[in-house]
C-alpha cells in the first residue's frame, strides 16, 4: 500500500490572542507525526496572552494540557486541535496551589512530559517607589512560583522531560522603573542554567524563552505613542505575537531541540541582540 500521507488542517480561532491560525498535523501509516503528540504537558499562567497561546499551540500539536489560571474554576476548553486543554484555577504563588495542581496531574496522567512556567507580574516601580508589597508579590509570582513549579514537576518527569521557563529581555536590559521585575527575569534565565546543569543526568532539559514587547491584550491598554516608542526600538519594526513566542517554546518543547538545554531563546526582533 506504499506510505499513505493524511494531511489534516485544523482551523482553530484563537480568541484568547486575537489571532487565526492554521495547524497542520501529518499522519503517516496511522502514527501522529505532531511534535508533542501523546505529550502531557502543564502550563503555569497558560491562559490568555502569551500562556493561552502556548497552550493552544501545543494542544494543537496533540498535547493533553493543563493550564492554570488563577480566575475561574476547572473546565475543560475546546481547542479545536488534536489535543485538549483543561483549565485550572491555581495561585502560582502558592505552594498549596502548585500541589494540588501537580497531584491532581499525578492521579489523571501519572506523568508531566513538557512544563512552562509563564506566571509573571510587571509593575512599574521605581527605585524610590520600590515597596515590600511590591517587592514580595513580583518575586513571589514571578520567582517563587519558578522555583516550586520545577520542584514539583520533575518529580514526575522521566527522561526526555522538558522545562521551559517563560523569561524576558527585561531580564538583560535596563528599564527604568522596573527594576524588580527586571530582576526575577534575570533570575529566571540564571536558573535555567543550574537546573540544565542539575537535571540533565536525569535527561531533563531546561530553556528560556525571553520575548520582547509582545501584542497582548494588557498591550492594547497602552496608548498608541507607548506602542509606536517601543515598535521604534525593535529592528524588525513591530511589537512581538503571542503565537511567535508559542511557536518558540513548541521548539524548545519538543524532540526538534533535543540537544538543546540551558539556552535562552530570544523572541523580540531584535531589539536586545543588535
């Protein structure tokens, strides 16, 4: 019967980004070619922006997701790929949360193959303006849900495992009044390379994905001179899509960057490379 080619495109609204996008899922002889099909992989803030785009990025690409998010209670959510995507209410900031989430994915899968990490919290501070609140709830979300996520998750992790932790330019550059924020993101890109180091006898691999400016819906609240400064500091000419830094953590995600760890992926035009 020779090699019998199933090209199956999938139309899928993404309402969360505001975006449409074709995927493409090839069969061949029965056997799901997408990246991570049979993959289960969780999501920490992997609803709306950049999070909803890489959970339905990798539903799409057959992944059974969990994705917290913390308004709204369990659902399950139609994706319209091969995949599916469940939803959780969960505080990454709180290890209770964090451990509810890990033992419910214990008892329904028995297994984490992919985890991102993408809760985070930018608020402008300046140095004077730099309060203990703000201090304690940007490193809270931004840095302790890293930490106790990872912690948790590879504990049901294998080999082949993947980490991909949701980082930011911010994390290299200096920008004024958001200091603390610009710490946790360097923080981040710092553990990625003690737990690539740490993890890989154990088969994990550990990334970064450091978008730039990207087009979310808490992007369209800024004024049109905000977006038309930042889109004139980045080479390319434009603010970042949610799907683009999807597609980047699909990469990192998946068996194409199987000999990749440690790494940081920047997704921003340019605008800290050049």
């Amino acid at each position: 019967m020779g090699i019998l080619l199933d090209i199956c495109f999938t139309y899928s609204a993404l309402l969360t980004v505001g975006i449409e996008d074709i995927s493409i899922s090839i069969i061949i002889e029965g056997v799901n070619m997408s990246k991570l099909a049979n993959k289960v992989a969780l999501v920490i803030g992997g609803v709306g922006g950049i999070g909803g785009a890489i959970s339905k990025r990798f539903a799409s690409e057959g992944a059974q997701v969990y994705s917290t998010s913390r308004k709204g209670g369990e659902r399950a959510s139609e994706t319209g790929g091969l995949g599916s995507i469940r939803i959780i209410q969960a505080d990454a900031s709180e290890k209770a949360d964090l451990h509810r989430v890990l033992e419910q994915i214990r008892s329904e899968q028995g297994r984490i193959d992919v985890l991102v990490v993408n809760a985070g919290l930018s608020e402008h501070a300046p140095l004077k303006e730099i309060s203990d609140d703000h201090f304690d709830r940007t490193f809270g979300l931004n840095v302790r849900s890293l930490v106790f996520a990872a912690q948790g998750a590879i504990d049901l992790m294998s080999s082949g495992g993947t980490i991909v932790l949701i980082g930011s330019i911010a994390g290299d550059i200096g920008t004024k009044g958001y200091g603390v924020y610009g710490a946790t993101k360097a923080a981040v890109r710092s553990f990625a390379r003690t737990w690539a180091s740490e993890l890989a006898p154990r088969g994990i691999r550990v990334n970064v994905v450091s978008p730039g400016p990207t087009d979310t819906a808490m992007m369209a609240s800024a004024s049109q001179e905000v977006r038309d400064a930042l889109s004139s500091m980045i080479p390319l000419g434009r603010m970042g899509r949610p799907e683009e830094v999807a597609a980047a953590a699909l990469f990192l995600a998946s068996d194409e960057s199987s000999f990749t760890t440690g790494a940081e992926l920047a997704v921003d035009g340019g605008m800290a490379q050049v």
